[in-house]
C-alpha cells in the first residue's frame, strides 16, 4: 500500500486533512501535498503509516462496538 493509498483511506474514514496532519505531527499543506501525488520525505511517510495503523485500529474497535 503507498502513502497515497493510506492517505485516501483515512480520508474515507472521514478524517480531515489537518486532523491527519495533526496525528503525524506535521502541517495540513504536508498532507494536501502528499494527497496531490507529491511524494513526502522519508519521516514523514513513516508518520503516516504509523498514523493510518493507529486509524484503522481505532476504526475496527469502534465499528465492533
């Protein structure tokens, strides 16, 4: 899975682009890029896989809930 697919993914479960910035750490234009096909550095994308495995965590919990 690429970062752009992660990206779209936590889009579909409805998060913001500045509450996904918020949970990588970084800025919303950081994010705007890399949905737009800009590739983000090398921290930043290791930011967001942690970030999109925490989401799909939080989502299954509260989907089983």
């Amino acid at each position: 899975m690429t970062i752009h697919d992660m990206l779209s993914e936590l889009v579909g479960l409805g998060l913001s682009q500045r509450e996904i910035a918020e949970g990588c750490g970084t800025s919303q234009p950081n994010i705007h890029r890399a949905i737009n096909g800009t590739e983000p550095r090398y921290e930043l994308g290791k930011a967001i896989e942690k970030f999109h495995k925490k989401a799909l965590r939080a989502a299954a919990r509260k989907a089983a809930a």
